[in-house]
C-alpha cells in the first residue's frame, strides 16, 4: 500500500459516527485534507463546527460532500472521487 503524505486529500466516510470522527480528528492532527461523506448537509455542518471547537483552525481543512444515499445510480460518486482520491 503506498504512503499518503502529510496534506493529501483524505476521504472519509461515516464520519459523524464515534469511530469515524476520531478518524477525522487524527488526521486533521497530522495535516491532511479530509472530505468526509455525509447523508445531509446538517451533519456536515455540525462536523465542521465540533472540530472548528475542538481543533480551532483546523476546520478549514474539512469539506463536505453531501451523498444522500450510495444507493441510488444518480449519486455523486465522481464528485466524491474528483481530484483523485
């Protein structure tokens, strides 16, 4: 498996649960970009916001794409994966 830099683009997905969340701290801790994979735009928002509280200035390196449900064909997957990730 090849190393992913310090400031790559990370995606994760199920990042407003327990596990998924101290994912996402980690890596904002280490300096990478983190997209995370939300079901509506409010969980996105309060992700941004808990880490805007936990780690000021480090919510900047967050963006959320919004994926209502992976299910459907229509779903964004190559919004998701645009920039290579």
């Amino acid at each position: 498996m090849p190393n992913v830099s310090a400031s790559s683009k990370v995606l994760v997905t199920g990042a407003n649960g327990y596990i998924g969340q101290w994912i996402v701290r980690r890596l904002l801790e280490g300096g990478y970009l983190v997209r995370v994979a939300v079901r509506s735009a409010d969980k996105g928002n309060a992700l941004v916001k808990l880490f805007a509280e936990k780690l000021p200035g480090k919510e900047q390196n967050i963006e959320v794409s919004l994926v209502e449900d992976i299910t459907v064909v229509r779903a964004p997957v190559a919004f998701i994966l645009r920039d290579h990730i």
